[in-house]
C-alpha cells in the first residue's frame, strides 16, 4: 500500500513524508475521497475554514504542485493527482490506499460470517484492525478532515465488535479481555464493547470483575448522560450474577424492534420515476450515506425523499424514520435537541432516558442507530447547522436530508437537485389529479394549464385540486384565468395551501438583502440575466450582488441555467413582482428601474457604436454619463451575442420604460437595439419597439428623437414590404429636419428616402432624391455622407432604370470613395452593384469576379439580405449559361437568406428567380406553382416589378400548352413593366412577339 490514513498520514514506506501542513491537509482530503472528485471550494474550506484568503485558489493550486513534486520524489507518478474543472482528485488502486483494504476485508469478514465460516470472519476481520497504526489522520486538526476521520474511527470499533463476536463464539475469551479493557477504557459509552468485556470476563470466572465492569458503566452513564444502561446490557448483568453464562457464548444480540415512522407514499406520484430508479441505483452501489434532496419550493422533494425511502425499505429493516425539521415553514425551525428527541422517540426510547444536554442526548441518538440498518429521513431542512448533528456514525445507516437550500457545507453529502417536471410529466400529473378523462378531452388546454403552472408539482397540484372539485370546470377556463389574470399565483390555491404561501416561505428564509435583490429581480422582465442586472437593479457592487445571487441560488429562489447565466421561474417572478409592487415599495421600484434602464441604455448603445454602418451610427445619441461604469465593459464586451440573448428582454424593457414614466431611456433604448434587428430580420420586435418609442419622443415632445425613431422604424417597414408608410415616415422625417433646419440629417433622411423610393419601383422618384440629397450635402462637411451612402442609392436607382452606362459610371465612384474612406461595407456594396451593372452589360468573366469576390465578404459580415441579392444574381448567369440546376440551388440559398433577413421584396425575388430554374430544368408544375404564389404575394404587398416578373414567367409556362392565357399574362407584365420603365419590358415584348 502506498498511502496510508488509518493513523498518522503515510505516504510511501515512512510516516509523515509530507511534512507542509495545509499539502497534507490537501493530501488527506483527496485520500478520503480517493476516487473521486474534490471540489475547490471543500478544499479551501478543509484548509482556511472560516477564513480563506483572497489567493485561496491561487494557494491551493501551489499545494497541489509541491503534492506532485513529493509523489515524484517517492517514485509515485505526479498525475497521481488529477484536476477536473471542478476540483482536484486522487488515481489510485484500492490496493494502494489503507482504508480500501480495511473496507475489502471487512467485507469479506462479513460474508464468511453469512456463509457460516467463523474462522475465516475472524481472518479477514483481524486482517482489517491490524491495518489500524491510531487513529485515523491523527495530527491533522482541520475540522473537514477530523469529521471524516472521525467515521473512520467509529468503524473501526464497530468492525472490532463484530471481530470480537466471532472470536467469543470461537473460545478466545481469555485472549480478548486485556483489548476489550483497553477499548472500553478509550470509550466509556460504548455499551456494547462493555457487554462483550463483560462476557469475556464472565467466561473465564471472574464474575466479579464482570460485575464491576458493569457498575462503572451504570456510574458513568448516569454521570454523563442521565440514563440507565441499556435493555442488552441489563439483561446481561441479570445473567452474570446468575451465572448464566456459557464459555463460548457470544453476547446475545440486542434485541431491536423495527420502527416504520415513514409517512404514505402518495399514490398520484409521477414524472420522477428516473429519478427514484436512479437515486436507489447510486445509493446501492455507493458507499455514501447521506443523500441530499434540494430544489426550489413545490418541486416535490419530499415526495420524492418518502418513495425513495420506501423504495429501499427492506435493506433497512431495523428503522425507517422521518421527521419534518420545519426549515421552511410557518413553525420556527426544530433545534438539533428537539429534533434528536423526536427521533429517539420515534425509536420507543423513553423520555427518562433522553438527556437534557444536548451533546449527551446526541450521544444516546448515535448509540441506538450505531448496530441499527436504519434509514432516516430528515425532511425540510433549514441548513447545515441544523443537519449535521444529526448524522449518525453507523455503518449501515442511510439519511436521506430535503431542503430549499443547497446544503454546500454538508461535507458527505451527495447533491441531487429537483428540477420542475416536463411538460408530458406534467401533463400526466394534472390528469392523475383531475382525471385522465378530463385531461384527454382537451389537451391543448391541459398544456397550457401546466406551462401556466411552470411545470411545478405544487402548483399543478393545485390546479388540479381545483378541477377535482369543480367537475362543471372546463380545463380551458382555468387555462383562461390562468391566463387573463396579472397574478396567477392566486388562482393556484387550494384550501390553506397555496404556492404564494410555499414561496413566501422560502423568502423570509434569505438575508434582508437578498430579499431585497429578489424583489428587484421581479422588475426585469424576465429570461435570463447575469450578475451585472443584479448589481444594477440593487445598486451594490458586483462582488456583492454576486454573493447575494448565490445566496438566493443555494435557496432555490433564482436558478443559475449556466454558469454566470440566471433566471426566475415563472410563478417567482410572479411573486417577485407582487412583492415589489406593494405601494410602500414605490421609491425603491422607481430608483430600481431607472437603474436597470439605465444599464441596458448604456451597454445597448456602446456595442451599437461597434456593430452598426459607419452611416447609421452617426444618428447615435451620446447618453450621459453612466451610473454603473463600473459594469458597463463586462456587457459591452460581449459584443453581438449580448443582443441576442436579451432581446426578448429589450423590447420588454422599452415597454417598461413607457409603462414607468422614462420616456428618453424609452426611445434610446430601442434606437440602440435597431440594427441587431434590422440586421437579424427581427422586424417584429424593431416594429414594436420603435413604435412605442414614438410614443414616448412625442409625449415628451422631443422633434428630433421623434425623427430618429421615424427613420428606424421606415426601415421595418421597408423591409416589411410596407412601401407606403415607409416613405409616409420618411417623408415627414425630411420635412421635419427641413423645419428644424438640420441639413445633414435631412441629406441622409432623402438618402434613405431614396431606398423606400426604389423598394415600391419608383426609380425615377428615387433617382431625384438622391440627386437633391447631393445638392444639400457639403462634401467639405460630410464626405462620407455624399460619397459612399448617395452614390451607392444612384447606382441602384439607375441600374433598376436599366441606364447602364451611368449606373456603371455612379457604381465605379462609389467604390472609389469607399476605399478612400475604408468603408469595408460600401467596397462589398460596390463589387455587387458592378458586378450586376457588368453582367446586364454582358461583361459575363468581370461579372463573376466581382460578384464573387461581394460574396465572400458578405458572408463574412453576417449580411444575410447582402448574400440572398448576389446569391440570386449568380443564379441568374447560371440559368443563362445552362446549368438550370445550380441556378436553382443558389436561388433556394438565396430565399433562406432573405427569409432571415425578414426582406419580403427578396424572398419574392428569390422565389420568381427559382421558378425560372425549375421551369429550364422541365418541372412545370412546381414552376407554376412558385410563380402564382409568388403573384399572390406581390398583388397583396404591391410590389409591381416582382408581379410583372410572376405573370412573365408564367406566361412563359403556359407558351406551349395554353398562348392565349400566356398571351394575357405576359401584357399584364408588360403594362406593369412599362409603368415602372423596367428594362425587363424588352424581353416580355419580345416574349409576346413570340405568341403571335
């Protein structure tokens, strides 16, 4: 063996080879946990206790690399000791640890027993004990390690008295006595040591000793613990003075009375059968004893603790206890001397034999259970203080311990956290409390009911209570009021249970501080949010709201989803928010929410200034100075990804900064979020948001934030296909910077006209406002404005009036002023527009290059709208160059990319282009289909130029089997052509020509 803790820590062949205490504190933590991982914060715990220093990590790290040093020293490998995200662990075989060989050999002391062979129990036994140098990890003080020392300990004793069982029913009294004297001297309360000196003693005819041995106990008993020895003991006392005692006659077993103090095991139980199957599982093939149960209020951990314990109920048959320790309830919380009482009780102890003392009434609880199989479930627990007295030291005891909190300090514990249930487990419980029949009439109102519920047990319960016994009830009502109602925690109520009640239990259990950070939390409207929301919303700093998110966490009240990452179950937030409505709290709301606005304001704004074109991000507001700078980098820092995991949250919070009275973190907070959207084709949440924003510019009479929030919100409606109020807002955003004599506004606000121009097929009308937008602009002022933005919309405009050579003349300038400015936007911009004014030119090999070379770029930016439109312009070239079948497959890419840049003018474009595809390739049906659809669509949102592109082409479907409808079709298309002054119009009268 090469290490050794059953004594003074050894390492190798000599004692004491790590001589650093906190490396052999660290060293010995491993070894009692060999096998598995460690994790750091038991470390430092082990090592620093109450007070660890701010380098513990840093420390820590330091230990466990002169740990690997020594190893290598002795000959040992330093991956010995291994590291794991969580902590640090120790490889090794059982042969190679002391206690490993101690628990094999008892093990198979054991089974001999069973199997009828005393001599070889005794081998195996007197193996084990002689494996013993002292007490376990003697010299090492940490209280980590003298607790799981001290278990050692108690099972070393507990294995010499089954040893000296076998060995008195062998006839080796006479060997035992001057042992059994030493081990009763080293521990007095120890009845069933005493009783066996007793024996041995008796064995050999010294009666009188025996005697003796029996009334210093029955003295100390009394002294210590106020209590008369016990039944097994008295009972041999009776025997010995009789002198009923045969030479090889064991001490006759105690006689235990099996005590079932479990509660019943509900019979609705559902939706954690995994879960009982797999607790059994560890705890069968775990030498654990102590499982831990937490989860949040109503998560139904004591149900699920009752049928696990009934589960494993014949492997303890001696006692299966249960008591409700009142951690989280209206009742104050059992001390450890009144819950060891219940207990002892619960045993058939009498109240004589229960001691005042809370030490000595501990020392009779372990007594009765140390030769018990005994399982106890210590239920509703208020924390470790109030737990860890009551762990009993037998080897064959189980404690199964349920808690709202995390139980982080309860060294032996093994964790297992309740989540809520799914939503088919749901589903299955509602029907078990209110019918399957019900539930299986109206299931889509069943669901609702338990998301409603959040998927919790308690409130499920409830729910379905209420059905139970309202049988008129349709599930859909409830569904409904469930729905209809601000607070739903008040319809989940059921006589005096309630799960508002369950929750405030679980509030008042926190910090006032941590009460204080939950309330606020129920401000944020919802999803996830890290520690900086939190530190915002309760003006602390970030250490400190940290400590207190953790603290809520270890109560199961906020669930961390990943690390750094939180959230609020539903009914929680719901409670939050009933709490932080109350009108006493009105101040702490209002300064609250500013705070959280004002974070979001400031963290939204600074990555737009990263993100956003060069030509959006000079109509940017620059807000005041932050109130949390101290915050601010960390978000900001997350770039992109911070957008899209609160953007649910964004447009909630522009709701509530309407709803709350801030009308200008209203109106900057969703100006900071358009391009994320814009970009994304989240045009539902740009529509929403700059809609209220509106609103609030207005009321507060603010022209040019009003302005702002117009251009932005035209921009949805561009993309929307909704040309006429587009250009309605843009019109009235250029008259308004007219009004307000803001020149350079108005010059971009006629440049971005000119786009919604162009989208409802009015070039020329797009073509005269870029043009006056170029006789306003002062180059000297604003180059970048004039160059890339203006020259970029007249390459469009005269590309779309087919005037090639000027397009090509106006695309060329733009992308010269592009490079001189380093704008890499407007280069990709301007390769695409040439590469489309070269290929309508014929230029067929410059055409790819540039088109391609657009691409690349565009892919590369995430321009999802950018790749749709080049995607589609290759497509084309391929048609035209035969190859019908990548033509199709780069329309189909295109449509994917313009259906998630939410752009309907591409998707309709993508959609005619790839009709055409099919059609060349010879699928006429699906040609057809497309291109009605497609007319459809553009007939509904007017987009002229893509219905005269469907009737076009269909048209051309119908040429050979039907002229006379083709002939119709193609007119149509003509006329709407002709109407826009489309150079397409050419090949459409050609078409005509071609039907006679």
């Amino acid at each position: 063996m090469r290490f050794g803790i059953l004594g003074s820590l050894r390492v190798g062949a000599g004692e004491a080879t790590v001589t650093a205490g906190r490396d052999r504190i660290v060293l010995a933590m491993l070894l009692l946990r060999a096998g598995r991982v460690v994790p750091v914060e038991e470390l430092i715990d082990a090592v620093w206790e109450e007070r660890p220093p701010a380098t513990a990590r840093t420390q820590l790290q330091i230990c466990v690399s002169r740990l690997r040093r020594r190893l290598a020293t002795l000959g040992l490998s330093p991956e010995t000791i291994v590291r794991d995200p969580v902590g640090y662990g120790i490889r090794i075989e059982p042969s190679d640890l002391d206690a490993e060989v101690f628990a094999r050999e008892v093990d198979a002391g054991r089974a001999a027993i069973a199997a009828g062979q005393a001599t070889g129990a005794r081998r195996h036994y007197r193996a084990a004990l002689a494996l013993w140098r002292g007490p376990a990890l003697s010299g090492i003080a940490s209280r980590s390690v003298r607790r799981r020392a001290q278990a050692l300990d108690e099972q070393r004793l507990a294995v010499l008295e089954e040893c000296v069982d076998v060995e008195l029913r062998l006839g080796q009294a006479a060997d035992l006595i001057e042992e059994l004297g030493e081990g009763v001297e080293r521990n007095p309360l120890r009845e069933r040591l005493r009783g066996q000196l007793m024996l041995a003693l008796s064995s050999v005819g010294r009666q009188a000793d025996a005697l003796a041995v029996y009334r210093a106990g029955r003295r100390i008993y009394a002294e210590e613990l106020g209590i008369e020895p016990g039944a097994a003991l008295q009972e041999l006392h009776q025997r010995v003075l009789a002198g009923d005692v045969t030479a090889t006659e064991p001490e006759r077993p105690r006689l235990v009375v099996p005590v079932r103090s479990l509660p019943r095991a509900i019979s609705d139980f559902t939706g954690r059968q995994q879960t009982v199957a797999r607790l059994v599982k560890e705890i069968a093939e775990d030498r654990a004893r102590v499982h831990l149960i937490d989860g949040m209020a109503g998560s139904g951990k004591t149900t699920l603790a009752v049928h696990v314990a009934t589960a494993l109920a014949d492997r303890f048959p001696d006692a299966q206890l249960f008591i409700d320790l009142h951690g989280h309830s209206e009742r104050e919380p059992l001390t450890p001397a009144a819950a060891v009482a219940t207990l002892l009780r619960q045993l058939g102890t009498p109240v004589e034999r229960i001691p005042l003392d809370l030490d000595d009434r501990l020392a009779v609880w372990r007594t009765e259970l140390a030769n018990r199989r005994a399982l106890v479930v210590l239920d509703n627990a208020a924390g470790t203080a109030q737990v860890m007295p009551l762990l009993p030291n037998g080897p064959d005891n189980l404690v199964l311990i349920t808690s709202r909190r995390r139980l982080v300090g309860l060294d032996d514990g093994r964790p297992s956290s309740l989540p809520v249930l799914d939503p088919d487990e749901a589903v299955e419980l509602l029907a078990r409390v209110a019918g399957p029949d019900r539930v299986a009439a109206e299931p889509e109102a069943a669901a609702e009911v338990v998301r409603r519920c959040g998927h919790l047990p308690l409130a499920i319960r409830l729910a379905g209570a209420r059905l139970a016994h309202r049988p008129s009830w349709r599930i859909a009502g409830l569904a409904e009021r469930l729905t209809a109602r601000s607070d739903a925690l008040g319809e989940l109520a059921a006589g005096e249970r309630s799960v508002g009640q369950a929750f405030a239990l679980s509030y008042a259990q926190v910090s006032p501080s941590a009460q204080r950070l939950f309330r606020l939390l129920g401000l944020h409207p919802g999803g996830r949010f890290d520690n900086a929301v939190a530190a915002a919303l309760i003006e602390l700093p970030l250490r400190e709201a940290q400590d207190l998110l953790d603290e809520l966490v270890d109560a199961h009240v906020v669930e961390e989803v990943e690390p750094g990452r939180y959230r609020l179950h539903d009914l929680l937030h719901e409670y939050a928010r009933r709490l932080v409505d109350e009108p006493e709290r009105s101040a702490e709301r209002h300064r609250a929410v500013e705070g959280l606005l004002d974070h979001f304001v400031h963290v939204a704004t600074s990555i737009a200034r990263s993100v956003e074109p060069d030509a959006s991000r000079r109509s940017l507001f620059r807000p005041t100075a932050p109130t949390r700078p101290d915050l601010l980098l960390a978000s900001a820092s997350q770039g992109r990804t911070w957008f899209d995991e609160n953007r649910a949250a964004l447009v909630a919070l522009v709701r509530l900064a309407e709803a709350e009275g801030f009308p200008q973190q209203c109106w900057q907070l969703a100006r900071a979020t358009w391009w994320p959207n814009f970009d994304g084709g989240h045009l539902d949440e740009l529509t929403e948001t700059h809609t209220i924003a509106l609103r609030a510019a207005e009321s507060r009479g603010d022209d040019v934030a009003a302005a702002v929030t117009m251009n932005y919100l035209a921009s949805a409606h561009f993309r929307l296909a909704r040309f006429a109020e587009a250009t309605r807002l843009m019109e009235a955003v250029a008259d308004r910077h007219r009004r307000l004599g803001l020149r350079p506004a108005r010059t971009r606000t006629l440049c971005n006209l000119a786009v919604a121009y162009a989208g409802a097929d009015e070039y020329r009308r797009a073509e005269e406002c870029v043009k006056t937008a170029m006789r306003l602009a002062r180059p000297v002022d604003e180059p970048e404005v004039v160059a890339p933005d203006l020259l970029n919309n007249l390459s469009i405009a005269l590309l779309s009036l087919g005037r090639y050579d000027e397009a090509l003349r106006a695309a060329r300038t733009h992308l010269l002023s592009a490079r001189e400015h380093r704008n890499l936007r407007h280069v990709t911009n301007a390769f695409g527009h040439l590469g489309m004014i070269r290929h309508r030119m014929g230029d067929r090999g410059p055409a790819r290059r540039l088109l391609r070379a657009a691409l690349q770029q565009k892919r590369t930016s995430g321009n999802r709208f950018g790749e749709g439109e080049v995607l589609n312009e290759i497509g084309m070239m391929e048609r035209e160059d035969g190859r019908p079948e990548h033509a199709a497959a780069l329309h189909r890419a295109a449509l994917t990319a313009m259906t998630d840049a939410g752009d309907r003018i591409g998707q309709c474009a993508a959609r005619n282009l790839l009709a055409r595809a099919l059609l060349d390739q010879g699928d006429l049906p699906s040609a057809l289909d497309l291109h009605r659809r497609v007319l459809e669509d553009a007939t509904r949102l007017g987009l002229r130029y893509e219905q005269a592109r469907a009737l076009d082409g269909l048209a051309r479907c119908l040429r050979g089997t039907d002229p006379r409808q083709a002939r119709t079709y193609a007119s149509r298309a003509l006329t709407l052509f002709r109407q826009i002054e489309s150079p397409d119009q050419r090949a459409t009268e050609e078409l005509i020509a071609g039907l006679g």
